[in-house]
C-alpha cells in the first residue's frame, strides 16, 4: 500500500548537457534552457498542489539551483534545502570534459552505453594531470564532505554511486520521509538512476534501460518499508517527456562525419 510520496529530479540543463560533454564533478551552471525546465517543473507541482517539507541537493550548483528555482515557482522559498556530496552526480573519472559523440566516433557506441548506463562498469579513473583535476579537488567544498577529499572518488559505477549514497539515503533522508514529511530530491541523472534501481528493484541488466530526462519531476510511491510500489510516474507532457529521454540517449551516438 502507498504510504509515502517522494519526488526525484534531474537539474535542469546544464551548460555541458548543452555541449554534450561529461559533466560529472565539474561545476557548471544551467543553460538558459535549463533554468527554464526547473521554473516549469516547479509551475507543474504548483499547479498539481504539492507542497515539500524539505529538499536534499548534491554539492554541485546546477542540482541546488534548480531546487532554488522550483521552489521560487512553487513559493516555498522558505523550505530547507540540504546538501551532500552524496548525491553528486556519478564520477566520470577521466572521461569528465569529453564529447560524448566524439567520445562514441573513437570507442564505439556501444562502448560508451557502458560507460554510461552499465551498473558495474567504472569509467578509467581522473589522474592528477587531467585539465579538471585541481578545479575539482581543491574545490573548498570537497574539503568539508564527511570523508578526507583523498579518499573522495576518482572513478565510479553506478554501483560505486548506490554505495555512497545509501548510508545517506537510510541516515539523512528516510527518517524525514518517515516522520511524514515530503521530500524533494534534486540530483542528478545517475544519482536519481541509482536511487531509482534501490528503491524499486531494478536488476543490474534492466537499470541500462533506464535514463531520465532533464528538469522532469520523478512521482515515486513507496510502502511502509519505502520501497516503490507503483511505476514512476515522470510528470508532465508525456510526448515531449519521450522526446527528451530519447535526446539524452542519443548523446551517446557518434556523429556521422562530414
Ligand atoms: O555527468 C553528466 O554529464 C550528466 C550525466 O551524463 P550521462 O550519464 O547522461 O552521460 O550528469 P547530470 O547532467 O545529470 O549532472
């Protein structure tokens, strides 16, 4: 039986998502475009009446600034906003800065659907010479996570993202959930992807199948043990919403050479 509402969202888009580079641990802002779907995303829930309690973010601006604006669009600028590395997005190791199409010409396609939406495969990991390397690491953030910033990752699996951010999952967000209060999740596109196959026993095969959209609220309905207990419901014009899913896969296809 459904007990608890939990909404999920990919940022809006950001100026790599544009660009169709690796973004990952990179800090970018959202593109015109972007800041857009996350004033619409909150004009959607405020027309369906919902209301948050609180609302988590990773460390990276483009998640906290579309929580920022939904709320803005809803007039709930007073809720909490909490942050975590936790719900970064996924560490794309030494791809982060990289074309995805580009990326696709030299590997192959299928190389980088692995890359991208396998559970278990880690990209190669960032080294120090890499251009993004410092600009990440002595970001001030990484110096206040709850793990030394030389043990932060390098390189990470889907796998590798469900670790890290389960024991923030069960600690931090389930107990508001479970004192009644409704919780927004404003991440990122592997983060929610890894949150989603927790939460409704998605095999390791079937999670590739799966890619959410940008600025597109995720509807999850959860029992007692808050595990999902109807199909995500991803609101919102359901034509356009193929279309945008179908535009994020496609970033991983190579251009045809000209
Ligand atoms: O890191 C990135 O570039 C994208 C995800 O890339 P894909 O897994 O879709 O390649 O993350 P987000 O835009 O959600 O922060």
């Amino acid at each position: 039986m459904s007990r608890y509402k939990l909404f999920l969202l990919r940022h809006g888009e950001g100026a790599w998502n544009k660009e169709n580079r690796f973004c990952s641990w990179v800090d970018q802002k959202l593109s015109d475009d972007g800041v857009k779907e996350a004033h619409d995303c909150g004009k959607l829930l405020r027309e369906q009446g919902y209301k948050f309690d609180i609302v988590f973010t990773s460390i990276l601006s483009r998640s906290i600034q579309t929580a920022w604006l939904v709320l803005e669009a809803m007039g709930q600028e007073w809720v909490p906003v909490v942050k975590s590395w936790r719900l970064n997005e996924r560490h794309y190791g030494a791809l982060i800065g990289l074309n995805r199409a580009e990326m696709a010409s030299v590997h192959g396609e299928e190389k980088v659907k692995l890359w991208r939406r396998s559970y278990d495969v880690t990209p190669p990991p960032i080294d120090v010479d890499h251009p993004y390397f410092r600009e990440i690491y002595n970001d001030r953030r990484y110096s206040t996570c709850d793990v030394p910033v030389e043990n932060l990752p390098r390189a990470e699996s889907l796998k590798e993202v469900l670790d890290r951010l389960l024991p923030y999952w069960n600690n931090t967000v389930v107990p508001e959930i479970k004192e009644g209060r409704t919780v927004l999740i404003s991440a990122h596109g592997n983060s929610c992807r890894a949150l989603l196959k927790h939460l409704e026993g998605i095999s390791n095969e079937d999670i590739a199948g799966v890619t959410l959209p940008t600025g597109i609220p995720v509807l999850l309905e959860l029992d007692e043990n808050l595990r999902s207990v109807k199909p995500r419901q991803l609101l919102g014009d359901q034509a356009k919403i193929q279309a945008a899913i179908k535009k994020v896969e496609d970033q991983g296809k190579a251009k045809p050479s000209v």
